[in-house]
C-alpha cells in the first residue's frame, strides 16, 4: 500500500481521520452507553436524523481504519515488528465486522419511525441485537480493540514513536471499550483525540519514508 506518495497519502491521512470520524459518532449517538433492545430503542426514538448523521461517521470511520490499519502493518513489517503486523491484520478485521455491527442502528431508526417502540418492534430488535449473526460480527469486532494493543506494542519496539504515545496507542483500545461499556463519555472521546494524536505522529513517518 505504501509502495506509492499516492499509497503514503492515503494510508497518512486514514491514521488520522478514522478516529476522528468515530469520535464524532460517539458524540453524536443518542444511544451511547445503553444496553438492550428497549433502552436503545427509546434513546433513539425521537432522535433518527442525530442517529443517521452519527452513522456517517460511523461507516466513515469503520472504512478508513481498514487502509490505516494496512498502513500501520506496512510500516511496522518494514521495522521488523511482527506483533505490530498481526496487531494491523487484527485491527482490519475488527473494524470491517463493526461496520456490520453499526448496521444495527439502521434497524433501529426505521423501527422507531411512525409510533416509536412498541412492544412488538422492541421484541423484534431484542431478535436482532441477539441473533447469532449479531454476536459473530461483535465477537469478531473485539478484534479491533486487541488488534490497537499489539499495535500500540509494535510501535514501542519499533520505535516508530515515542514511548509515551506507544504507551497511549496500547492504552487507549482498552480504555476506550471500558469507557464505552460504563457510559463515560468524555472519557471515551479522550481516547480517541489521543489514538489520532498518536497516528498522527505515525503518518509523518509514513510520509517520509
């Protein structure tokens, strides 16, 4: 992917947009923090245009922290960091079952259209959010959050950043997934400013290589 200035290009701006694009679903999504078919339903009830302008982001972000997670596995391959490799592949995969994942609030918007949560649509969603396809895709998305560690990982022993921005890169997939499960929104939006910061620090190396 980095073969190319255009490749170099592309990968630099991705580290650097895609978690910015998900800071900005997480600021914008009614349902942050919640938990289960009615508690999301009724979060987003009321809220559908906020929803599908947060899901922009969402799909945004998801799409770009593919080619930024192979730009990270480039660069960190070329510094002989296997961990940081697999941590890239992890991350790739994580990110591309999230995009199925976020599908979810598109259901969840045409549901709450018209009369808004009944009990026969939250029983509906209840189906959904649980169904086995759901948990593949949130078992497989998890990848994303152990992929950023080893990225994190590989950038320490690559050296390709500074030890407290390697720590911050471990730190912050972790740190973001408890935020997000505790409902501590400024938190989790910390993280994601910070991961940015970091990768921002990664693409100028990209760029100059």
């Amino acid at each position: 992917m980095l073969t190319s200035h255009l490749g170099r290009l592309a990968g630099a701006i991705a580290l650097v947009a895609y978690p910015m694009l998900i800071f900005g679903y997480w600021l914008l999504y009614p349902a942050y923090g919640k938990s289960g078919a009615t508690a999301i339903l009724y979060a987003i009830d009321g809220h559908a245009a906020r929803t599908q302008a947060a899901d922009v982001f969402a799909f945004a972000g998801t799409f770009l922290a593919v080619p930024a997670s192979l730009a990270l596995m480039t660069a960190l391959r070329r510094h002989g960091s296997r961990v940081g490799w697999v941590g890239g592949l992890l991350s790739a995969a994580g990110w591309m079952a999230l995009a199925g994942v976020v599908m979810l609030d598109v259901v969840a918007v045409e549901i709450t259209r018209g009369s808004g949560p009944t009990a026969g649509t939250i029983h509906i969603y209840h189906d959904v959010l649980y169904s086995p396809l759901t948990l593949i895709l949130e078992t497989i998305a998890t990848l994303h959050v152990l992929g950023g560690v080893l990225i994190g990982l590989g950038l320490l022993r690559a050296r390709l950043v500074g030890l407290t921005a390697a720590i911050v890169a471990m730190l912050a997939p972790p740190v973001h997934l408890v935020s997000n499960v505790a409902g501590l929104l400024p938190l989790d939006e910390a993280t994601w400013i910070a991961l940015a910061v970091v990768y921002a620090l990664v693409a100028r190396t990209v760029l100059t290589e």
